[in-house]
C-alpha cells in the first residue's frame, strides 16, 4: 500500500504555496464529559449522528464495510434516506491516519467523537466527528499540533457511495438492481458525487442524489478516480453471499467512486489548529447539497459549541444523584445522550408496502416529513413500533417530549396511509417510506397496535398535551377496534398473531399480546373518561375487566415452573412455556384503574414467584435476562443449561441478553417494589456495564443491542458485518424509568394536574435525588432520604400548580408512628400496592417545596 507521498507523485501537479484556512479554528476545542478507549480500536464501530446525517467507521478514524442488511453498506456516512460516502480519510505527508500514523485514544462526548494518532513528522494529530442538528451535514474538525514550526501536505481521500436505504442485499427488488453507478468532479474546494437516473427495477422513480466533501480553503491538487480509500485503497470486496474475509473494505453492491484533495498547510510551534472539513448530501440534488455544505463551513466552531450546549441543557434535565449507586447514576446520564443521538428525521416520503421485502409497488401515498427515534445503528436507524413504544418510557422519564411524540405522530401517519386507516399499527418503515413489515396483510405484530394507546396515554399524562392527545385519539380508538374485531378469530378475547418474540412452535395467541391488549384497553379507557366518550370509555373497560378476570387462570402456566406461559394451544386455551423472555410482560405493564393504585397485571403472589424465578441462572445471565432460558427441551441438541423446573419445551433455548430483556427485568422488579442487589439493582447494573464498562463495551458510552451471552459472541470479536447494533435506544427504558419511576417515585397525570411523587430509597442506601424532572411545562425536584427509622420525601414543584400526592413506599413489616408535612403533623393513609404499602398524604396544589417525614414506630 503506497504511502501519502508517494501517491502525490503519481502524475499530480506539484502542491502550490500554503494557504490559510479562514475557517480554521485556533486552540482547544470545546469539551463535554467524556468517555475514552485506547485498546482494539480498529475492532470497534464509532458512531456519530444529527438528526440529519450520521456515520459510522472505527475507532480508529477508518471504514471498512460495516452491517448486513446491505452486507457490507451498513457504515459509512449518511443523511436519510440516503448513504453519501463509504468514508473520508486524512494523511499528514507520508503517512495515513489510522495506518501509519496508528490511532491511540478514541473519546465519545456528548454529541461527538473524537481520535487521537501517535506523531508523525513532528506533528500531533487529533479528529472530532460531529453532526450538526439540523442539518443534511456532518463535519470533521481536523486538529494539527506541530513540535516546531512546520508546513505539512494534508491529503483527504473520499469515497462516495451513494445509495438508498431501501432495498436492502436479498430483497426483491434487491440493492444490486437499484444502485446506480455514481460519478465525480471537483470545484476547486470540493469533490463532487452524483448518482441520477432510475433503476431498471418496476416502479422506481427518476432520482437525483448529491454528495460534497471539502473545506473552505482551496485544495492544491486534486484527483479523480474509481478508487481513492486512503490506506484501505485496493480494497477487499465483500460478496453478498457465502463466506466473507474477516475484514472488507467495501461491498459487491458498491458502485461508487472517489477523489483526493491535496493541500498545503503551514502549522506556528505548540500552537494547535483545526482545519474543518464537511460531508453534506441530498437526494433532492446538488443545489440542495451544495446549501447544507455551506451552512455546516459557515462557522463549524459555532456549531460544535451549540451541540455541546444543546447536549448539556438534555444533561441539565432529569440530573439524578445516586450516591449508593454511581455507576446507575452515570448510566442515566449516558442513556439521555444515547436518546438525544436516536432522533432522527426524514422528509418526502413515498409510502408503499414492500411485504417483507417481497415486492416493490406504486407509493400508496407520500409524507412531506417524518421524525423518530432511530431503533439501533447502523442497521436499523430507522422507525419501528414496538422499539418506540418501550422507548417511550425513558423518553418521559428524561423530558425528550418532542422526539416522541414526533415517533408516535409518525408511527400514527404511516400506518394510515399503509393500512388504509384499519388501525392497525406499521412495525418496521425505513426512511424513504418502504415498510417492510406490519400491512393489514401481515400476521403481526399484534403487540404494537396494543402498545400505541399505552403510548400516546403514557405522553398526554407526563406532558398534560390535551392537542397531543386528541391529535391522536382516534387512531388509538381504531388500534384496539382493529384488535377487537379483526385478531380474535376464536371470539376468546385473546388476540392472534405474531408478538416480540418471532419465533417456530408458539401457539397462536401470545402471550405480550394480551397482556399489551389488556393495557392498551385501560389506557384507552382513560383517555376516554377524560374527554367524556362514556361510550368507548364503558366498552374498552369491560374488554379489560374481562380479560383481567381470567387472565391468571388461563396463562399461569403452573406445576414448579412459576411461570406464564408464552402463548396458549388452541382450542383448549393450554399454556404453551417455551422459556422466552415475554414471560416477564405481565410484570412489565402496569394498569390505570379508576380509583385504585396502579398496580402491574400480575398479582403479587405470581409477579414475584415468577421474577424470582428468572432470576435463576437458566434464565438470567452475568449481563442480564436471556432470550429463551435454558431446561428440558425436545428440541434437537437437548437441554444446554441448568434446570429450574421440570416442564418440557419444544424449543432450544437462546442465551443472548438483549439490552431490551433486561430493562424489560428491570422494570417489573422495580413495579413489585424490589429494587435490591439481586433484583432491579442486578438488571439495572447489567445494561449500565455493557454502556460503561470498559471490559465490557464496544464504544464507550453507547447501549448496545445484545449483550456478550453465552449464545452470543461479543460485538468486538465478531466480523463488522455479522454484529448486533452498537447503540440501540430501547436500553435506555431499563435505566431511566426504574429510577425515575421507581426509586424517585414519579407517576404524574399532568392531563388532570395531579402529580403523585411516592419514592422508595433501595435497601442498603441512604439517598436517591433528581431534579429538573420536565412535566407538562414545568419541572419537579425530588429527594428521599432513610435514616434509621425516618423516611423523608421533599418534592419542589417549579412552574406547576398541579395537585401533589407526596409519600414513601415503607420498609416491609414497618409500621407508621407519625406523619409531618412541612413541620406540621397531617392527615395520612396507608396505600397498599405491588410496591409494598405507603404512607401519603395530600400536599395541595401550591408550588414550591413540600417535605413529608415519616417516623417509624
């Protein structure tokens, strides 16, 4: 592989005199919190996202082919829904950065990335990755530190890839048809990529594809060609079937090209500078490109020190103080970034059925504009029901009102338009409009129809959004008719079709879905009573009550498996266990009744038998809840781990602890009120180690998909294109609402401006704080306290009038001796609930600060 020099020489012109860069920014550059990795960096993926553009190489500022729903075109740089470039490489003189130069530390910050090389030449060298919310851009800020006063010839390699997210590798049409061959040029300070034309493929549409690379300074030199990857030019081409070498450098569906810019750059002694370079694209053309290009050189110094601020005004919300528990407390922050990185938007949509990829229709209809949270990257950043649905939670729990209500808006328009506004709910949309799976046609997936009620009711009681609310209400109305009408063929009440789990053997009507449907039925109920539709409120509560009544009975799957089961065998209604992790759904899902406590589905007794049986090693692992747990099995290869009952299944089990089963864990323990070391806190502290733990992470700070499992090779061993997601936002629910919801005790229904604050300091701890909790369009501030036999609750309210219920879920077996509120003894009750009992009292509606004490007898 030919050095930097020696490639310059290769029939270029010689470099002219150096020239400033009247972009370039001197000094340090600014700094948020920071997590960092210095070993193996070429085998972890760096990610950078806007809600415009993202990219993805490795952590040692390379790109080689990434992801397997295009093999291999999963990476790169990107602005929805389009890829622009397989990716940008720098060298200093003779040497690559990444290659010669080796990588050494990579960052992650809040909002960007940033590497660090060994010397070169005398030159220190550092990149900071960034996308600009806003914008279809990302940039590069290039920082050069020079020994001695020095002039330097920088070269930046780029090559494009231009290419829509849809189709993907196997699908039919597939991504071979549909790409187009790209084509190159150059202005004087930028390369230039285009991809126009229509596919030879039925249906498909004219397009018009731009990419731009470059800075404001002229290049010296430049070059065209096919080729042009920096150190990983001569690439490694990964086919799109059969065996792949361990590492590519691109795809067989690439039909992309590239450029060099050479430049000649004089550096002062100890004197850092940082030369900025963009990435800007379209599919609306190159004018369009061209503008988002400009604006990201305006003033990218601005714009990273707007990011940062934005990044620590989301910090500045939900700050919780966990001094028993640092580590959760550091998740929580991580976890708001992690949410803060998945919004994610798209505009002129073409909306059309692609039935599992099978087909390629007409557009059933357009959207000028979607926004959501991306589920996981870089193979599924795009919007998704059920993901969105359990994201829902942390997404209130740390104020990120916008994104999701802008997910469930879009989830609402989607299926509409897809499904003929049946009210069914779309599971899977990737950003051009293609939905791959969830039309009236398809089996599943019942769960997510029965979740977007629990969702948008989830928001309207967390925000008080009356529009909100009736923007979506009749949609939500149509989810559980849909449900109600279409999915119970057998008339039992339990709907049919396809849940989370996608997996052989399960009987028809699944587990999740009921206990979803029964919730979306409550939820619903709710909405209704507040907007006085006594007619949908009656009838979606009696479906409940019904259901409710002979839920236990029908699913408990008895004998010594403490367990529900996965789904029933029809007509006799007989539990099906197959182990899978659903089986902690009816723990998961609380239920909003009239004048009672919300409390989960399951009743105590089974809740907490069946929690603490996936507790037990055939079910849970060092890094969490598994997929399918282990036990006697028909299934070829037998049992493959420890028993903990003696009921046969027809499944293999699946021992991968997926950051969304955990969470799911997490969240029914903390509903039965056990939040102890080998019970919320063992669940809680599993997806905050696969975040933070430097053992254990892939790129520091971000939640993956699956955890390292026994079943499950770690991401960092496995080829690039064979890994899980390195950042998947549904984590986040098993982090923030178990600490928001449980140990702080926050449960607001802002829709009738009432507030109950009722937290529960964990066994062994002293203290759980946060404040700057966001409800409707003020904030509340709560801290509690145990010391020996006093429990204290202060709750501040700012900007909400709202009437507070302020109480301490009590140690099991305590006993009350007196109540203060304020100083001053009050009127109390003793709540009994899944949680356990708790002391509350009314604190009135009045902002400011209200402390209730309560002494233990």
């Amino acid at each position: 592989m030919a050095a930097v020099g020696m490639l310059l020489a290769g029939g270029l012109a010689p470099p002219a005199a150096a020239q400033p860069d009247p972009a370039a920014t001197k000094g340090s550059l600014p700094r948020s919190p920071e997590q960092s990795e210095t070993k193996r960096l070429p085998d972890r993926r760096s990610l950078t996202v806007g809600d415009r553009f993202s990219s993805m190489g490795t952590e040692d500022g390379l790109y080689p082919a990434a992801g397997w729903h295009t093999t291999g075109e999963m990476g790169g740089m990107w602005t929805q829904p389009i890829k622009l470039l397989d990716g940008m490489w720098f060298g200093l003189d003779d040497a690559w950065l990444g290659k010669q130069a080796e990588a050494t530390r990579f960052t992650s910050g809040w909002g960007y990335n940033r590497i660090d090389y060994a010397p070169t030449g005398g030159i220190d060298a550092s990149r900071t990755d960034f996308a600009p919310d806003g914008l279809r851009a990302g940039l590069v800020g290039l920082t050069l530190t020079a020994q001695k006063d020095s002039e330097v010839t920088l070269s930046l390699d780029a090559h494009s890839e231009l290419m829509n997210a849809y189709p993907w590798g196997w699908t039919a049409p597939g991504q071979s048809e549909f790409n187009l061959p790209d084509s190159s040029s150059f202005d004087g300070k930028a390369l230039a990529f285009r991809e126009t034309g229509t596919p030879d493929v039925p249906n498909a549409a004219p397009h018009d594809y731009a990419a731009l690379v470059g800075a404001r300074m002229p290049a010296t030199t430049h070059k065209l060609g096919s080729d042009f990857r920096g150190p990983q030019s001569d690439p490694a081409i990964c086919p799109a079937e059969g065996d792949k070498p361990a590492t590519c450098d691109d795809s067989s569906f690439g039909k992309g090209t590239g450029g060099r810019m050479t430049y000649r750059v004089t550096l002062d002694a100890d004197a850092p500078m940082t030369l900025w370079f963009a990435v800007a694209g379209s599919d609306n053309g190159p004018a369009e490109a061209r503008a988002q290009y400009d604006k990201a050189l305006a003033d990218p110094l601005g714009l990273l020190k707007d990011k940062i601020g934005k990044r620590r005004a989301i910090s500045g919300r939900t700050s919780v103080d966990l001094p028993g528990d640092r580590l959760l407390q550091r998740s929580v922050e991580w976890s708001k970034q992690n949410l803060a990185d998945s919004a994610q938007e798209s505009r002129d949509l073409r909306l059309r059925s692609t039935r599992e990829g099978k087909q390629y229709p007409e557009p059933s209809g357009t959207l000028p504009s979607a926004r959501w949270l991306g589920a996981g990257w870089p193979d599924y950043p795009w919007l998704f029901g059920t993901d969105g649905e359990y994201t829902a939670f942390a997404s209130v729990a740390m104020g990120q009102f916008r994104d999701i209500k802008g997910h469930l808006r879009s989830l609402r328009d989607v299926s509409e338009v897809i499904n003929d506004r049946s009210g069914k709910v779309i599971h899977e949309m990737t950003p051009d409009g293609s939905v791959y799976y969830g039309a009236n046609d398809d089996p599943g997936n019942t769960d997510e129809t029965a979740k977007f009620p629990s969702a948008v009711a989830l928001v309207w009681r967390w925000t008080g959004d009356e529009a909100f609310r009736d923007d979506l209400y009749d949609f939500s109305v149509r989810n559980m008719r849909f449900i109600d009408r279409t999915l119970d063929d057998d008339s039992d009440g339990w709907p049919e079709g396809t849940g989370n789990v996608e997996r052989p053997g399960m009987g028809p009507e699944k587990l999740d879905n009921a206990v979803y449907t029964i919730r979306g039925f409550r939820d619903l109920a709710d909405m209704a009573r507040s907007k006085d539709d006594s007619k949908t409120a009656a009838w979606a509560t009696e479906r409940a009550e019904n259901l409710e009544r002979k839920f236990d009975r029908t699913w408990w799957a008895g004998g010594d498996t403490d367990q529900y089961g996965d789904s029933l065998e029809n007509p006799s209604n007989v539990p099906i266990l197959q182990r899978h992790w659903i089986g902690v759904t009816p723990m998961d899902a609380e239920l909003v009744r009239p004048g009672e406590p919300t409390v989960p589905l399951a009743p105590a007794g089974h809740g907490r038998a069946a929690l603490a049986k996936r507790q037990q090693n055939c079910y849970s692992g060092e890094f969490g809840l598994f997929h399918t747990g282990t036990g006697p099995t028909s299934a070829e290869g037998g049992n493959k781990g420890p028993s903990c009952d003696s009921a046969v299944s027809g499944v293999q089990s699946e021992r991968s602890a997926f950051s969304l089963n955990t969470g799911i864990m997490a969240v029914a323990e903390g509903n039965y009120g056990r939040l102890g070391r080998g019970e919320q806190q063992r669940y809680t502290t599993a997806n905050a180690r696969i975040q933070l733990d430097p053992g254990v992470w892939e790129m520091p700070g971000a939640m993956p998909e699956i955890a390292p499992s026994p079943d499950f090779t770690p991401n960092i061993d496995r080829h690039l294109t064979e890994r899980s997601m390195v950042l998947q936002a549904w984590g986040a629910y098993g982090v923030l609402w178990p600490v928001v919801h449980h140990q702080l005790g926050v449960a607001p229904d802002m829709g009738r401006d009432t507030l109950s604050v009722v937290p529960q300091v964990p066994e062994g701890r002293q203290r759980v704080a946060g404040s700057n909790i966001r409800l409707a369009k003020g904030a509340v501030d709560v801290r509690a306290t145990r010391s020996g036999k006093t429990l204290t609750t202060a709750v501040t309210r700012h900007g909400l009038d709202s009437a507070l219920t302020i109480g301490h879920v009590l140690p099991a077996g305590a006993k009350v001796g007196s109540v203060t509120l304020d100083g001053k003894p009050v009127a109390y009750r003793i709540v009994t609930t899944a949680r356990g009992q708790q002391a509350v009292a009314e604190a009135g509606s009045a902002d400011g600060r209200s402390t209730l004490v309560v002494h233990l007898s």
